[in-house]
C-alpha cells in the first residue's frame, strides 16, 4: 500500500513539474527571468520614444486616437473583447521575447567584458603571486607545516588508511 501512495505522489509529483518547466530546467528559466527584467528597460524606453514621436506628429497622433477609440468600442463590446484581449495578450508576449532578446544580449555583453577584466586583473597579479607569495609559503609554512602535521599524520590517519586498505 505504502509504495502504491509513494507512486501515486511520484507520478502527482512529476506531472507538476513538468507542467510548470514546460520541458525548460530551472537553470534556464532563471535566465530567462533575468533577460526578461534586464531588457525591460530598454524596451521601455524604446516604446516610450516611439510613442513620443507618434504623438508629436499631429496626422500619426490622430491615426494612434482613432485606433484607440477602435480599441475601446471593442472591448466594451462582448463579442469582441475576447478577440481584442487575445490581440493584448500577443502583443504582451511579443514586448517580453523583446525584453527577453534585448536582456540578453546586455547580460552576454556585461559577461564578457567583467570575464576580459578578470583576466586582466589575473595576469597583473599572479607574477606578483609567483614572486613574493610563493617563496614565503615555501620558506615559512611549508617547513611549519611539516613540523607539526605530518608527525600526526603518520600517528593517526596512516594507521586508519591501512584498516580500511585491509578490510576490503
């Protein structure tokens, strides 16, 4: 009984996560999150400018009017607002692949130049590592470290290496 409920919360188990991944590991909806909220912005800003230009045009400026009058009658008709919502509904998803193409990009772009100064920044300092670290460990804790662990390694892990060398 106990493996037929282990099953059934298996299965129960298995069917949410394959609904909410859509066949997507966790990994890449994080970053497709990420792209989403990183290009937001820019998409915001190009809309913002679009639509100010449309309005400092008096012909476009009537045209965007007359289309939102058009929008309005059509929701408040209830024959058309189901289709009028699926067009918002589109066009919500076109903005966010948008959003989520543009995030992309700036966050490929932000990598590489954080992974070049990385490099950058190791290449200065591992000379400097390589010449002043290195021989203090070498001539200072290396010998310490001799001194004090290696007598008790020889005491006690040795020994336990070779029971656990015998037993199999």
């Amino acid at each position: 009984m106990a493996t037929k409920t282990s099953t059934k919360t298996q299965t129960q188990t298995q069917t949410k996560t394959a609904a909410t991944t859509d066949g997507r590991k966790p990994s890449e909806q994080a970053l497709q999150a990420v792209d989403v909220a990183i290009g937001a912005g820019p998409t915001v800003a190009e809309n913002v400018r679009t639509t100010a230009e449309t309005w400092t045009n008096s012909e476009a400026r009537s045209q965007e009017v007359d289309a939102l009058q058009k929008r309005v009658q059509t929701l408040r008709n209830s024959k058309g607002r189901k289709s009028e919502i699926e067009t918002l509904r589109k066009r919500l998803a076109s903005e966010l692949e948008k959003a989520e193409a543009k995030g992309g990009d700036v966050r490929r772009q932000v990598t590489d130049q954080l992974v070049g100064r990385a490099r950058k920044a190791r290449e200065r300092v591992e000379p400097v590592y390589r010449e002043r670290v290195e021989p203090v460990v070498k001539e200072r804790v290396e010998p310490v470290y001799r001194q004090r662990f290696e007598p008790i390694v020889k005491q006690q892990v040795e020994p336990a290496v070779q029971k656990v060398r015998e037993r199999i």
